[in-house]
C-alpha cells in the first residue's frame, strides 16, 4: 500500500501539457522547454518540440532559432556529436605513439614543476616557464593501462557529454577542466614530481557528467557509485596516482558544467563563457603565484 501510494504522490507531481493541463507528463520541448503531451510531441533531430516551436519554425523572428535544434546547453546539434571526442582520442593515441617510438619525448611533455629542485634556480619545467607541460602533459601517457584505461572512460563519458553541450562548450569544459588539474598538480606537488595523463581532464568530464544526470533528473546512483570507486583508487598510495591532477579537475568539471546547463537562457552564453573565463583566471593565478615561490 505505501508503494502504490508514493507511486501516485510521485505521478502527481509531474506537471501537466502547456496545451492539455489535465494530462501529466515528464517530456519538455527542446526549444522553450514548456511541457508536451504525447499528442503534442513532434520530433525534432534530438529529442521533441511542442507544436508552437514547430509553427514559428517555418515564419520569421522566433523561426530562425526553431529551425537550429540546440542542445541543452545552447550548442548547435550536428550530425555527428562525438566528433570532438574522436578528436580527442586521436590526439591522445597519436602522442602515446610518439612516446613509444621516442622515449626522450616524454621528458618534454610531462608535467614538471621546477628541475633542478628547489632550492636551486629551475631552468626546466613551468617555473623555468615552460608553460607549455600544463597542457602537454593533458595528452601524455607512458603505460599501455593507463592510456587504455582513459581513453574508455573519455569515449564513454565523453561522447554523451558532447551531444548535451555542444561542440564548443564540451571542449571548453574538457580543457579547463584538464588545466586546473595540471595547475593543483604543479601547486601542491612535488616540485621535481613529474605528472602526466588525460585524468584531470577526465575528471572533469565525470563532474560534469553528474551534473547532466542531476539537471535531467536521472538516477544518480551509477554515476556517484563509479566516481567513489575512482576516488578510492585515486588515494590508494598503491597506484601513485597524483591526486591533486584528479580533484582539479573534478572541481572544475562541476563548476563549468553546472554553469553550462543552468545558466539562464536570456544570459547564456555571456554566463556560461564568463564562468569558464573565472576558472581559467584563477589558473593563471595559482600558476604565477607558485612560480614565483619556486624562483
């Protein structure tokens, strides 16, 4: 009796059809969001617009914009939503291949805070100003695991994650997300530790990954289950893993990502690139101020 009762309280929130108020749905048109019944719905490249939308889509003014389907997030919808992250993968295989066949490359691609260490003046690493490693590092990878490991978790995450953002935002999200864990690395670590690897940059994904699940209102479960299953891996001693790469980047996945699809629609994108343009800018910040200490 409690379930069938907590089923119908569940069922009565959902709100009613903007043009049938009696009937409850959980659907929304992609382009004003307002919700539609089955017998409103029109399918659309990606998901379904109410009849209004579609209307406006062959006049003017408000045509323009329901003609474009747009993602979540404000992107365009193209025909291939997961070109970015194919991209991505080529650019991470295509640098592990290098590696492999000169292994002398991987000293000046890793992340290095400052060698010979402090005290002595740096002259290699970013706080001899090679800038640079924070995002070489981003696509270096030594062992075959942990390249495999990163490039399922990229194409796992990351392709979904493109096609609710949009090309553009996804990869703003993906290579601020990577900064700020080459940043926390280069802050808190070691200063002659050498860090490498797509793992900030993926972590960012997941955090911005479970803000997509929260803002679509989808089970959380699975996807807070598989990032305590990393954090715990992430701080086991026993992997030499660089912690700071990972929670960085998480940090930073949640933050783009909540301002990526909740930023308001009038405010979106100045909301949504001012956000990324914060972050980046507190980046540069941690970056000159811990270069100063070093030198």
């Amino acid at each position: 009796m409690e379930q069938a009762a907590s089923s119908s309280q569940g069922a009565q929130s959902l709100p009613g059809c903007y043009r049938h108020p009696d009937r409850e749905t959980g659907i929304r048109c992609i382009r004003c969001e307002r919700p539609i019944c089955p017998e409103c719905m029109v399918s659309a490249s990606v998901g379904f617009q109410c009849p209004d939308c579609v209307r406006d889509g062959s006049g003017t003014g408000h045509a323009a914009t329901a003609a474009q389907p747009r993602t979540l997030a404000g992107g365009t919808v193209v025909a291939d939503p997961r070109l970015f992250t194919k991209i991505l993968v080529g650019l991470n295989l295509a640098v592990f291949i290098a590696v492999q066949v000169s292994p002398s490359l991987l000293n000046d691609l890793v992340l290095v805070g400052a060698w010979p260490p402090a005290p002595f003046t740096p002259t290699e690493g970013v706080a001899g100003g090679e800038w640079y490693r924070l995002v070489t590092s981003m696509f270096t990878h030594q062992e075959y695991w942990h390249i495999g490991f990163n490039m399922l978790s990229l194409w796992w995450l990351g392709g979904p994650l493109e096609a609710a953002l949009g090309r553009a935002r996804y990869l703003t999200v993906y290579f601020i997300s990577g900064l700020a864990g080459s940043t926390l690395a280069y802050l808190l670590a070691s200063p002659s530790t050498a860090t490498l690897g797509a793992s900030g940059a993926i972590f960012g994904l997941f955090g911005a990954t479970a803000v997509l699940v929260r803002y679509r209102n989808y089970d959380m479960r699975p996807i807070i289950a598989l990032l305590v299953i990393n954090l715990i891996f992430t701080f086991n001693p026993g992997f030499n893993i660089s912690w700071q790469a990972h929670i960085g980047g998480l940090v930073a996945g949640v933050i783009t990502g909540y301002a990526m699809l909740h930023a308001p629609r009038e405010r979106r994108a100045l909301i949504q690139y001012g956000t990324c343009a914060a972050v980046l800018a507190v980046i540069v910040i941690m970056t000159v101020l811990r270069t100063a200490q070093l030198s």
